[in-house]
C-alpha cells in the first residue's frame, strides 16, 4: 500500500502498510532503501534471496530489514522492490521469512544518493492492525 | 525536561533521584536553559541506565545529550568489574566512531585563497557517501591485524608515521580484540571500506583557530589564531554497523540467560564475566582498532591531497578522541575505601573522554594541562577544543560531551529550503562546502543542531572540560 516517515529527534522513523503482514513488511523495506537512494531511479533488474527468522513479528522486521543492508552493503546494490513471505516453522515456536529483493548495483551519479543506514533499531519498534485490518509496522532507524 | 523532576546541585548539575529499582542516582550536566530544552527521554534513559546490575556512583549525561538507544547520546555509565554489565546501548552501532584534530603549519591566508582546490583534491581522494569503497582490499589475515592493531596496523603499513600513535586514544592501538569474535558478515561488510568517510554526520572540515580562550593551553597543543586544522569525524564503518546489530541479538538472549531485568530493549546487556560479554567486548575493541585504522589512512590521504596543493605543509596529529566506547579505566571510587583506583569499565555512547593533567593514558607533551577534548560542531558552524579536568576525573568518570547535539529532526530539516540555497547562504560564510548527497546536506544544516557554544559553554561552567580554542571552517567534505 504505502510507506512513510515519521519524525526522531537524531534518527529518523520508517514505517510500511499493507494489507498482510507480508506486505507491509515489504513497503518498510522500501522506505529503508528510498532513505539511501531515491528508489524510483532503481531498476529492479537482478534478484537476490534474504532469509530471516525471529520469535516474533517485531524482531522479525529487524532481523529482515538488517538483512537486507548486508546483502546490499556486501554485492554493492540497492533494491527497489521487494517480494516477502512470512511463515512459520514446523514446530510452530519461530516465523520464518523468504523474500526476494530486487535492484541493481549502486550508482552515485545515477541513484541521487541519501545517507546510509547504518542499522534497523528496537527503537519505536511496533507491528500491529489498524481497525480496517491495514498491518502496520515501523521502527527507527540509525543513520 | 521538567525542572521540579530534578534536584540541583549546582548551576550545571542537576541530579535525578534514586527511585524503584534505581541502583545510583542520575546526573545531568547542563545549564538551565539546556536542561530545560532537553527532551524529556534523556531523563528516563539515564534513569534506566541507573537500574542496570554493577553500576557506580551515578548514571551520567552530558549537556548534548538527547534520544538515543538505551543509553541517551551523551550518557556515560561506569560498571564494576565482577558484579556489572556491558551493554550495546552504552556504545551504539558505530563502535569507535570518534574525531581526530590535523595541526598544519599553514594559516589562513595560506589556504583560504586555496580552499576550492584543495577540498575539490580532497573530494576526490577521500572516498565518501553512501555505500563508497576505498582503495586497500584487506586480505582475510591483514583484516585480523586491522581488528588487534588498529592505527598501529596502518603505520606499519607506511600510512602515516609512528608519530601519529602518540597522539590517538589507546595509542591507537586497544587491547582486548579478538577478532574470532567477529562474525563473518561483518567481516565481508568491511570489503574495501577501510579509509572511507562514510555518511550521515561524518565530515571532513578545513578549519582556523578564531579564538584562543587559554594562551598557555593552545601553546602546549601547539596553536595560534588563524592557524589552519583539519578534523576528520567518522568511524568504524559496516563493520562497526553489523557487529552492533549483531550483538544486540546476543545480548538480548544473554538477557533473558541471565534474568536481567531490562527497562528497554536496546538496553540490553550480559554480565561482563559471562562468555556473552566478554565476547561482545572483545568485539567491539575490534570495532575501536577498525575506526583508529580508518582515522590514521585518511590523516594520509589528507596529507597527500595538501602535498599536491601547499609547499611543504607539515601535517601532525593533534589528537583524536572515540565519542562511543566502551573501556576498562581506573577510578577513584571514595565509596568508604580511602583513596583506592578501582578498574571500571566505562561506557560512553556520545561522550568523550576528558582525562585531567598527570593522567598515565595521556600523551607526555600534554600531560600537564589533560587530554585535548575535541568538540565537533555541525557543518558551517564552530567547532572546539577543550582539555579535561581533575574535576571530570572526580565527577563524571573523566567524561565530556561531544558535539551539539540535534535539534531539529532530519525530517524538518529537509522540508524547509532548498540544498542549492544552503550551499550559497554557507557560500556566503565563506564555507565551501561539497558533498555526494544533496539530500543529506539539508539534514545536516547548522539550525538543525544545537547551539554548540551554548553546549560547550556549560561544559566550560560545569569544570568537567575547559576551553582552549575555538575553530571555524572554511571548508567541509559532508559525507
């Protein structure tokens, strides 16, 4: 659905919305990465594989969006789009995430650069329904 | 912050009383005017650093401080050996991140003419921004000396000379990094980063002394007005990033092993005696050696940029100061047992070190006015120099502030103007000011800080730093 911003005195808030957990989930991702590069610029042209899991929801979006800045910082590439399916495992204590992220590599003169993230926080960390079932989540980041 | 919450002790002291689970009582060093625009966060982040198992004498915050992750930006917390705690909050996610001060024997009639050149150089051999890469491609064996070396690695190298090792905290050099506890992520996170500036408030300034508050103070640093410094402000790059995210995962399990009851969750933390924490300390000294590895190639390159545009500049270590560490000290305790140093281990997540005069960790040139406290101002404003007290060694672990602080979030920044516009105004201040992201510029404007004068000067009141000098920029690469 969308992503948005929200306000942090030294850091700054993102936050996604959807209409699964999934995809909410996927539109934070977006907003991490519009954060670095202007994100329409990139063309979501290669494929990578993220994996993550976590106890909860909560983590799990730290776990997912703290992947996908490793995977980018290590191939030197920014994403675009993102494509996440949440499960659980067989015994039904941990959620497992899959999801495919796609982009291209980072190009300065190209993707008109912002500022690095330097990592998802427990700050302001929150995963919740509005009451028209939207998900929501969010959490500050460091930069 | 609310006044009433708190109970004075002095003009730039204000103490927060020791309630529910509280171990120590806060303490805020600020003056009223900066207590009062202070957010009202600060207050429960150093009343939740109180709490934490082995803390001493007091929870602390400095007068920059603000919002941060568990511990507030600007919170020192010292913990005891065996019964305290080591905590990812109390360093962040930029372990070792810190200043280093460039003394050159040019002034400002020399450089200003110069200015558009020898930034322009400097941009261009300086790598900076978002995901740069610089040119030293460690081997796996040449990253383990960079993690238990630091700077010490990058003289041997032949970047820089052994001078500079003098002049950096730890020599430049911190014991305790054991490499095998860094993950390999991390590790493949570093490729090519060392020697990088990196993004965000990183910067590289060309700055002059515009004032000199301690005659005696500067010349023993060796300064005189209009003399050209460089500041360096950066620090330990993905790597630093990736061990603190990985670590607050650990330690939060170690949390919950070890039945520490924690207020919020970057606040946690594992007994320093447990294998969790001491393999996160050793870790993040990797992290400290990293950043003093970066500083010392990048002093380097800067020297190298100036060699093509000066005749002759002779470049040397002033000092230069980490803002987040976390550290094994000696202080005076007084808790009934004489006047006895006890071995503590010192967290300062947006602090900086103010060791007093006589202090064994300061470099003998300095060691009988204290250790050069270095306070970063934000792009085109003023930045300063300070040395550390007696007082700071008795009151606050021998800790200062670090910079201004925000006061403006990045959001707000943005939507006001345009960046060409602030480039001019700053233009016009005669700051010549370059950088990658244009977008970040508008986040890193001046208004969107605090007031650094007013931060440094109740630094100055409260005697836990003194003034030497004061120094604007002329130049600024904004990572």
């Amino acid at each position: 659905m969308s992503y948005q911003f929200f306000e942090h005195k030294a850091d700054i808030g993102i936050k996604g919305i959807g209409k699964t957990i999934a995809k909410s989930f996927e539109e934070t991702a977006k907003a991490l990465f519009d954060l670095e590069v202007d994100i329409k610029k990139v063309k979501p042209q290669k494929k990578f594989s993220i994996m993550a899991e976590a106890q909860n929801y909560e983590e799990l979006l730290i776990e997912f969006l703290n992947a996908l800045l490793a995977e980018s910082g290590i191939k030197e590439m920014v994403f675009s789009k993102f494509l996440v399916k949440i499960s659980q495992d067989k015994r039904k204590d941990r959620l497992i995430l899959k999801a495919n992220a796609y982009g291209e590599k980072l190009n300065i003169k190209k993707h008109n650069i912002g500022v690095e993230v330097k990592a998802a926080t427990y700050g302001e960390l929150k995963v919740y329904q509005d009451k028209n079932k939207n998900w929501i989540n969010q959490c500050i980041v460091d930069v | 912050m609310e006044l009433n919450k708190l109970k004075k002790i002095n003009e730039n002291e204000w103490e927060i009383p020791k309630q529910n689970e509280m171990r120590v009582p806060g303490k805020i060093f600020a003056s009223k005017k900066l207590i009062i625009d202070m957010d009202n966060k600060v207050y429960e982040q150093v009343s939740n650093v109180a709490t934490l198992p082995g803390i001493q004498k007091f929870s602390l915050a400095m007068p920059d401080a603000h919002w941060g992750y568990g511990f507030p930006i600007g919170g020192v917390g010292a913990f005891d050996l065996n019964s305290g705690v080591i905590s990812v909050g109390g360093v962040g996610f930029d372990g070792g991140c810190g200043v280093r001060m460039l003394r050159t024997n040019l002034f400002l009639d020399d450089v200003k003419p110069k200015i558009k050149e020898i930034i322009d150089k400097l941009f261009d051999i300086v790598p900076s921004g978002v995901g740069i890469r610089g040119k030293i491609m460690l081997s796996d064996r040449e990253v383990n000396n960079v993690l238990k070396s630091g700077a010490k690695w990058a003289v041997e190298q032949g970047y820089g000379d052994k001078k500079d090792l003098k002049f950096i905290e730890d020599n430049g050099e911190i014991k305790n990094a054991e490499p095998k506890n860094v993950s390999e992520l991390a590790l493949k996170r570093e490729k090519k980063q060392i020697g990088t500036l990196g993004s965000g408030n990183h910067y590289l300034e060309i700055q002059y002394v515009d004032e000199i508050f301690d005659k005696k103070a500067a010349k023993i640093f060796g300064l005189e007005e209009n003399q050209i410094v460089i500041s360096v402000h950066c620090g330990s790059r993905a790597l630093g990033h990736q061990i603190g995210t990985d670590y607050l995962k650990t330690l939060a399990e170690a949390s919950r092993k070890y039945n520490i009851p924690i207020r919020e969750r970057e606040l946690v933390c594992a007994p320093i005696n447990s294998d969790e924490g001491q393999r996160y300390f050793s870790a993040v000294c990797c992290a400290l050696n990293y950043a003093y590895a970066n500083r010392q190639i990048i002093t380097n390159l800067i020297r190298d940029g100036f060699e093509k545009i000066f005749r002759n500049p002779k470049i040397e270590t002033l000092y230069e100061i980490s803002h987040n560490s976390v550290k094994i000290e000696e202080h005076f305790l007084n808790n009934g047992n004489g006047n006895k140093k006890t071995n503590l281990l010192v967290h300062r997540k947006g602090a900086t070190r103010a060791f007093g005069p006589n202090h064994k960790d300061i470099p003998q040139a300095y060691k009988t006015i204290g250790q050069p406290v270095i306070i970063g101002g934000s792009m085109g404003t003023e930045s300063y120099l300070l040395h550390g007290t007696d007082y700071a060694m008795k009151n606050s672990f021998g800790s200062s502030c670090h910079g201004a602080g925000r006061a403006m979030s990045r959001m707000q920044a943005k939507r006001q103007e345009n960046s060409q516009v602030l480039l001019q105004q700053l233009m016009k201040k005669g700051i010549y000011v370059k950088t990658r992201s244009i977008s970040g510029l508008l986040e890193e404007k001046p208004e969107a800080y605090k007031n650094v004068s007013e931060v440094v000067q109740s630094t100055h009141d409260s005697g836990i730093a003194f003034k030497v000098a004061r120094v604007k920029p002329i130049g600024n690469i904004k990572g």
